[in-house]
C-alpha cells in the first residue's frame, strides 16, 4: 500500500459547480472554456477533461485526469492566480472539489 500511495497510477479531480444566479449558460460555458484553453491544457501531467451539464442546467459535473497527485495540487495552486481561472470561477460556486486516485484499494 505504501508504494501506491507514493506512486499513484492516475488521479481525478472531481468538480461539480452551480452556476450563479443571472449568469447565461453560454457565457459560463464560453469563460469555462478559456480557462480550459489558456490555462487548463498548459499545465504539467493534465490528460484530459470530461465536462457534463445537469439536465436543469444549472451545474457542471468536471473530471479532469492527471498524471499524478502532485500535478492536480500544483495546478490547483496556481488555478487561483490565472485570469481566465478567476473569470470563470466568478460565474459560479462550488458544490464540491476532490480528488481521486487510482489504485489505491488494490
């Protein structure tokens, strides 16, 4: 168990936000995918991103893969000083953040 802790295969960050009252979903979708395109992408271990909407339409359901732990935390720590990260964290609160990593109950 040790070494998977120290050496996770894969961890998912889990995001599920609601968007802010007055504020359209294409202008949350439209800053959610800048924050993908300017920021998101560019960061050490990102793999991928899966994106669904609930069927109100009112919260987004985030999985975004990375290659370790260490990469989702400093991307998470660096989340919170990039424009277009904040931009579309003002259109929306947060329901629930975590992160995941495979492997571990084996």
């Amino acid at each position: 168990m040790e070494n998977q802790l120290n050496n996770p295969k894969v961890t998912f960050e889990v995001v599920v936000s609601k968007v802010k009252e007055g504020v359209t979903l294409f202008d949350f979708v439209k800053a959610d995918k800048e924050m993908e395109d300017n920021f998101l992408v560019k960061q050490k271990g990102f793999l991928k991103r899966e994106v669904a909407v609930s069927k109100d339409k009112t919260q987004f359901f985030v999985i975004v893969h990375w290659a370790t732990l260490e990469d989702a935390e400093a991307a998470g720590a660096a989340f919170y000083t990039n424009p277009d990260a904040m931009k579309r964290m003002a259109l929306s609160d947060v329901v629930l953040f975590n992160h995941y990593v495979t492997g571990l109950a084996q």
